[in-house]
C-alpha cells in the first residue's frame, strides 16, 4: 500500500529518528485505517523526510516496525533475499543438508524479518511469527524456507502469548500436517528428549550451548548445583567434566523429569528435585549441609516488562546473595539474566549490592552474552537479552 505514511508527532522523541526500528501509537499524528494493518507502510519525520517502510498495525502498541530505511515490498523475492542473508550470516555450513546443526537462523529485527524467530534443530525448523504483517505470509516464508533449507518438517509453534498484543490466535501446527513425535537427539555430544511441538519456547534453549561448555571447565572435581536447570545441560556437563555431585533443581516437575531421563541416557550421576529456587536457599536446613563449589543460576525472566523492573532487580539480588552465602571460599558463580529489561549496568550493580551483603570479595573471571546466531543491533536494546557474569568468591 505504497504512498500511506505515518507521520511523527512535532514534539515526539521517537527512538526511530536514532536508529531504533519501532514506532509506538504515541509517537505519531495519526493512526491509519484498520485495512492497513498488516500490510506495509512508510514512516515520515515532521519535515516529511522518509525514515523508512515498515509493517503496520493499529492493534498494537508497537504500530510500526522498520524493513528498511528504503522503499520495500514485502513479496517473496524480498522475503527470500532478507531469509538468504540471515543464513548466510550464519556462516557456509547453515545452509541445505546440515542436519546437525543447532542454531537460531532468524533473529525479528535483528534479521530485518520483524516478530520472526526460527530456530534449527538438525533436519528440523521450528518458527515462530509474532507480527501480524508476517504471520499473514507464513505460509510464504515456510514454503522459502523449505525450498532453501530443505528440513525434514517445519513446525509453526505459535503459541506465546504475546501474539495476543498484535491480534493475533495462538496455535501450532506443522508444515506436512503430522504431528512431530518426541524424540531423543543430540546436541553437543548429549542426547536429549526434545518435544519441539510441545515444549517450552521452541523446545531447548539454544542461546545458552556456549555457556553450558563454558562453566564446565570449572567443574571437575568440584560439588555442582545448576539452580533453575530445566532439561538439566548445565548439569549433564558438569557431570561429564567430572563433577564429584549435581545437584539440579526447578520448580517445573516436566523439566525435572526430562533432566532426570536425559541424564540416565547419557549415563551420568546427576540429581534433580522439584523445588522453589528461593524457598530451598531460604530454608534452615541449607545452614546445615556443605557449601557447593560451583553455583549455576540460570533463571527465567523475572522483567518480562519494563514495570516489572524493580521487583525484578530484588529478585536478582536475592537469589544472587544466597547463592554467594552457600558458596566455598573460592567457589565460582556463573549467573544469568535474559530479560532485555535488565541492562549489564543493573545486573553488574545487583552482583555488587549481593556481594556487600553476603560480605564476600568477588572478583569477574567472565563476561557471559547471547551467541552471534542471536545478533544484536546496536540501535535496539530489545535485541540484547542474553548476559551474565562467571565470578570467583572469596
């Protein structure tokens, strides 16, 4: 629908005229007609000068999100050329064919593919569409992802909630219309029992592979516990390491299942329980048992909005400052944030403020991040989720 603009309010400070790739309802003169939600439109500053094409719509709050600084349309040749770059950042080995590869091949924004995640699992793609302007060409981007990927399945896994912000139904389907079994398949060297349909998120948390390797190297010979652990990968590489115990906690009993099912099939002593991480740090009889050399937190998001912040920060402090209280002397800390809220300034003083409490000197031996198949723009905040801190306690 070339030739509708959105025009900027005269006094807006939208974040769009710095780069950022979002306009809200409140930053712009006018809203548009409904007939164009979901369809393509430009973005003009108060002079009238071309910001960029973007999708709209009027249900969300987020009404526009930028395509290109230039004119676009969104066919299939544009949408082929922005999924051909998106693989090809992800190096020569993601294209047709890898069926061991484990990785995010589109990003939203940071892929110029706004609301669009996929992830690949082996011979298996996992999609998810969280803009309405994409979800009505799913079944477009499938058919070019097929072509160009050739995998085994597609599966639509769309079913978080925050499709509802854009007006949109919750649902999940595959692309061949057969539902796709749960299956035992490895990743890095251990087999996991993956339920892609079904699972959390889009079945295993790819953006931690390189964090799960990376703490275990401090693990041999040492006494584990992987708090909020999930399928248990921070766990069953402690244990291969040669962790003398793991311990795996998480308060969902699915997740503790799985963990305990993938750790007999991988052959690895590892224990889990059911538990409220808060609540066991919390509990008396931890002032009874061996401090652990090496603590994982690796927790969901406690700021899944920007109002939810603080209660989030004194969260992260708390969990932060029993963890240090139940460390060795010298234990290590490896501990996570992946809510985009949270900013490495905030997590950095929430270690400190934990660190005074627990009066332990801490000392950083590494600065954690999102892999690069999770690319972050710099001009979007929103694209950097994934950061965390390995520290040595004294």
């Amino acid at each position: 629908m070339r030739g509708m603009s959105l025009k900027l309010k005269a006094n807006a400070k939208a974040r769009v005229l710095v780069g950022h790739p979002w306009v809200f309802a409140n930053e712009v003169e006018a809203l548009l007609p409904p007939e164009h939600d979901g369809e393509v439109v430009e973005c003009r500053d108060r002079a009238g000068r071309l910001l960029g094409t973007g999708i709209y719509n009027s249900r969300s709050q987020i009404i526009w999100r930028r395509l290109g600084r230039e004119r676009v349309t969104l066919d299939a040749a544009w949408l082929r050329g922005a999924l051909e770059r998106a693989i090809a950042r992800r190096g020569p080995s993601s294209g047709s064919g890898q069926a061991n590869r484990f990785q995010r091949l589109v990003w939203s924004e940071s892929d110029d593919l706004p609301g669009v995640v996929v992830d690949q699992f082996g011979d298996t793609l996992v999609v998810q569409t969280q803009s309405l302007a994409l979800a009505k060409r799913e079944t477009l981007v499938g058919d070019l992802l097929a072509e160009l990927l050739q995998p085994a399945e597609i599966i639509f896994r769309n079913d978080a909630p925050i499709r509802r912000l854009e007006g949109l139904p919750l649902e999940v389907r595959t692309l061949s219309g057969r539902p796709w079994e749960p299956r035992w398949v490895s990743i890095d060297g251990f087999d996991y029992w993956l339920d892609l349909q079904s699972g959390q998120k889009t079945g295993f948390y790819l953006d931690q592979r390189v964090q799960h390797a990376v703490v275990a190297k401090y693990c041999a010979g040492r006494r584990v516990l992987d708090a909020f652990c999930n399928q248990g990968p921070f766990a069953l590489h402690a244990a291969r390491a040669g962790a003398v115990q793991v311990l795996g906690l998480d308060s969902a009993e699915d997740a503790i299942a799985a963990a305990r099912r993938n750790a007999g099939q991988n052959g690895l002593r590892a224990e889990f329980a059911v538990a409220n991480v808060f609540d066991w740090f919390n509990d008396p009889a931890r002032e009874a048992e061996p401090r652990w050399d090496v603590i994982i937190l690796d927790p969901p998001p406690f700021a899944k909005s920007k109002s939810a912040l603080a209660g989030a920060l004194r969260g992260y402090k708390e969990i932060n400052l029993r963890a240090l209280q139940r460390l060795t002397p010298g234990g290590v800390l490896a501990t996570y944030t992946c809510s985009h809220h949270m900013q490495d300034a905030e997590l950095r003083s929430v270690l400190a403020e934990a660190a005074t409490d627990a009066k332990r000197k801490v000392r950083v031996l590494e600065f954690c991040h999102q892999p690069p198949d999770h690319p972050v723009l710099v001009t979007m905040p929103e694209s950097e989720y994934l950061r965390g801190y390995i520290v040595q306690a004294e």
